[in-house]
C-alpha cells in the first residue's frame, strides 16, 4: 500500500525526515514540478510521474497545514514556523 510522501499533523507539514517549514515546502513543490516537467521532456516519464506525485503529496499537505493554521487562530499561517511571531492579531 503505497503511502503519501508528506502529511500534515497538527498545522506542521511532515516528511519522513521531521517537519518541513510552510516556505520550504512550497520551494519543494515548484521544484518537484519543475524535476517532473524536465524528466517528462527527456522522456523519462517515470520519473517524472515520481516527481509530480510528490508535488501532489505536498501540496495536499501544504494546504492542510494551512487551512489548520487558520483555525487555530494564525491569521498568517507561516508565521507558526517563526516562532518569535505573535500567534494572533491583536
């Protein structure tokens, strides 16, 4: 059974190396979809396919993260990553 490559938990985006902050994931997801456009150019489509599933994976988790951040009261969600930033607006 295949699981997703990165979840979220609790308003954090996890990989199976520890928590990915709400910035570097969306780095990671224009990077992935930049990897599976350049393999699907060089006719390696498995790869490819690899790359654009996990930008699947973590945007799902992204948004998930968001949208808990949000109701948690973080009017800006990746402000939780800086944990010197108020958690709410005053």
């Amino acid at each position: 059974m295949k699981r997703a490559s990165y979840r979220h938990i609790g308003g954090a985006v996890i990989s199976d190396h520890g928590v990915i902050p709400l910035r570097r994931a969306r780095d990671l997801i224009s990077f992935y979809a930049s990897e599976s456009s350049d393999r699907r150019a060089a006719g390696d489509t498995r790869i490819a396919q690899v790359c654009a599933d996990r930008a699947l994976d973590l945007s799902k988790a992204l948004e998930g993260a968001e949208r808990w951040r949000r109701a948690a009261g973080w009017c800006v969600p990746d402000a939780a990553d800086d944990h010197r930033a108020p958690a709410r607006e005053a």
